[in-house]
C-alpha cells in the first residue's frame, strides 16, 4: 500500500469544498497546510531516517493514528483485510465473548459476556489485550482484533493480556458460540424490584419489561435497573429500555430519548411512545465503566429526563453509528458517521453517562515512568460488599419517600 489513500483522504475536504462559502474555504485551505507538513515529515524520513524504511508501513501507522486521534472506534483495513473481516461476520459463528474498544493505543476491554470464554478465563472490564495470535495490539485497528478473535467453534487463540499484574499472562482459549444470559429479576427487602440486563442484544427489552411486570405484581414501590457491564446491543435496543419508563406527557424535553446527527447524516430524533410505556414508579439505574453503547443511551436518557437517578462508576462511552467506507484499492475505513446525543445535547460517545452518585470509580492508567508506555491496569478492587447497589437501595429508599 502506498501513501496515496492517506493523501486522498486529507485531500477529501478541499476536493468537496470547491465553490463553498468564505469559511469552508478557509477550512479547504487548512487541510492543504496540514497536508504539506505531513507530506515534509514523509520525505525527511524517507530521506534522513537512519536506514531506508519501510514506507507502506510508515503510511499504515500514519493512518492508523489519524483515525484513531479522531475516532477511538475507527479502522483501517487493506483490502485483504477488509475481504476477511466481511467473511467473518458471514461465516464464523466463534468468539471469545468480549467488547473491544481502544484505550491509549492499545486493544482494552470493555465488557465480557457473563458464562463466555472470556469469562471463564477471569478477564474483565479494564485488561489490555497486549497481543493476539502473536500479533502485538499496539496500533492495531480494532476492527482487526475483532477479525482475529472470531473463528470456528472450538478453535483455541492465543492471547497475551495485561491484568492487574507487573507481568503480560499468556491465555489459550477455545471460540464458542456466545449466548447472551437472560435478564435476571428479584424482589428485594422493603419492596424493592431489582432487573438486571447483562446485555441488550435482541429480545432483551421485551424480557426487561416481563420482570417490571412481574415485580409490579409481587408489589413493588420502586425498582432498581442494573446497567452494569451492559455493553452489547444496538443503541436502538437502549431507545427501547428507556421507553418502558417513560411517558411523554410526564417528561422533559416533549419526551425525547435520544437523537443521531452527524456531519452528513441529517438529525433524527428519537421520542417516547406512550403505547411502549409500562411503569412510573420510582427508579435508579446503575452504571459503570463497563456499561456502553445501547446502554447508555437509556441511562442518558433517563437521568436528563429527570426520570431516573443513575448511581454507579462514570460509563464508557460508546454509542454512534459506524460504517465501512471503501476506498478504489478495496480498502476501508470502518468510521463513526454520526453520534447519538442527551436529550440535553451531550455527545454520548465524547461523554459518556456521569452518576448522579457517584461510587466507586476504578479506571485502568499508564503507568508512569515506563520507557514503553504500556498500560498499567489498575489493582483489583473486589470486595464482597456490593457498594454501589447499597448506595441505590438508599437512593430508591428517598425518592419513594
């Protein structure tokens, strides 16, 4: 690959603004001035570098970092790559069962599905994938750590993570077909009812709306909705949540839950159905660093609507729409197009959800003083005691006062 796609990229925003108004001019002529420094700083390595480097690689990291400096979620995959990654999805039913996304370079995890691979081999919110297959992760595009990681049913990888420890643990584990737990309900002392959805993959709202049902029934004056390491399901399937507990009439905003706009996608707007509203009763959702994507468009949701108070860890933030963008070499680009927002406009996935209450926040950190800037997780913080869904029974305790 030579670096004529990055140029092209660059060039993008000149060619598209021929004949703009003044200030798209001005932004035109930016891109040329941001071209021509990047275009020296490839010649003077090409021409100075202590040996003759390899440029399709310099070109590749290139990109790879400008995506990345845009869009934590982007991908850059030749066009090999990019033929795999589409057979993958049509053809391997295997995977380890984890959320990936990319923190400080490297390939860091998000959530893992409770029962999955990943589970069972004890890795959780926060551990950096250091390498896959023998492939180390630092710089590679996300979307090839997921490519890697899917396969056959049965099929074993190798994996190198880094996770609460000074070293990298070399893990071998076997491909599954993943299944998301159901949605899990209990009444606790005092009338509280407790939900807690593990995922909100397809099927998983309508369960969410059985257990308030059933809850209801058994009497319960306030609920309690678990959010936590929910990181799978489209932000649509979040939209869904948040309409259980929300009534148009009864809330901000002329019942918005969300809306998507980006810079060439027109804004659609999501709102409340009053025929999908099942319950008012008083609510807290719980929240933590492992809570993403669909999930936290209902938190946002719900906390700007004013109709639930959200007690936990700040979330991750994760809920756009990406799409794949191919280039004339059979390349692509797998990038965020637009953004799902707050009903009070906060861009989710810049933001995040941050608590009403806040407990226990725990976050992975680099490390300081290493030559090689590795991420050092941070030290397990497991207690028997579960902190914030005491501080909820509190919370649901005063609001049903």
């Amino acid at each position: 690959m030579s670096s004529t796609c990055l140029v092209a990229l660059l060039l993008l925003g000149g060619v598209v603004s021929k004949g703009a108004p003044a200030d798209e001019a001005s932004a035109s002529n930016n891109v040329y001035k941001h071209l021509s420094v990047y275009s020296e700083v490839l010649s003077r390595i090409k021409s100075e570098y202590v040996e003759e480097p390899d440029m399709s690689s310099v070109t590749l990291g290139a990109m790879t970092g400008m995506l990345e400096s845009i869009d934590p979620y982007a991908s850059y995959l030749n066009a090999n790559q990019y033929k795999e990654y589409l057979k993958s999805f049509d053809s391997y039913k295997g995977g380890l069962g984890m959320v990936l996304a990319k923190k400080f370079g490297y390939i860091t995890i998000v959530s893992v599905t409770p029962n999955s691979p990943a589970d069972k081999a004890g890795l959780t919110t926060g551990d950096f994938v250091e390498s896959v297959k023998g492939i180390a992760t630092r710089d590679m595009p996300l979307a090839y750590a997921n490519l890697l990681l899917r396969g056959e049913p049965g099929s074993t990888i190798e994996l190198s993570v880094l996770r609460r420890k000074p070293e990298p643990q070399k893990l071998t584990l076997a491909r599954a077909v993943i299944v998301y737990p159901p949605v899990e309900s209990k009444m606790l002392p005092e009338n509280i009812g407790y939900i807690k959805a593990a995922s909100l993959t397809p099927g998983k709202v309508k369960e969410v709306s059985t257990a308030v049902a059933a809850l209801q029934k058994q009497g319960a004056k306030e609920l309690i909705l678990d959010l936590r390491y929910c990181a799978e399901g489209d932000p649509d399937e979040g939209v869904e949540l948040a309409n259980l507990f929300l009534s148009p009439p009864k809330t901000a905003n002329q019942g918005l839950i969300t809306y998507a706009v980006g810079q060439k996608v027109p804004r659609k707007n999501y709102n409340a159905d009053e025929k999908k509203f099942v319950t008012a009763l008083p609510l807290v959702v719980l929240t933590n660093r492992g809570t993403a994507s669909a999930a936290e468009v209902a938190a946002a949701a719900l906390q700007d609507d004013k109709r639930a108070t959200v007690v936990g860890e700040h979330s991750y933030g994760d809920a756009s729409i990406r799409r794949p963008i191919t280039m004339d070499d059979g390349s692509a680009i797998i990038l965020s197009v637009a953004k799902y927002y707050t009903p009070n406009g906060k861009s989710i996935q810049d933001t995040g959800v941050t608590p009403d209450e806040l407990v226990g926040e725990a976050e992975a950190v680099i490390g300081d003083g290493d030559d090689d800037n590795t991420p050092d997780p941070s030290p397990s913080k497991k207690s028997n005691e579960d902190l914030i869904l005491k501080k909820a029974i509190e919370v649901a305790h005063k609001k049903a006062a």
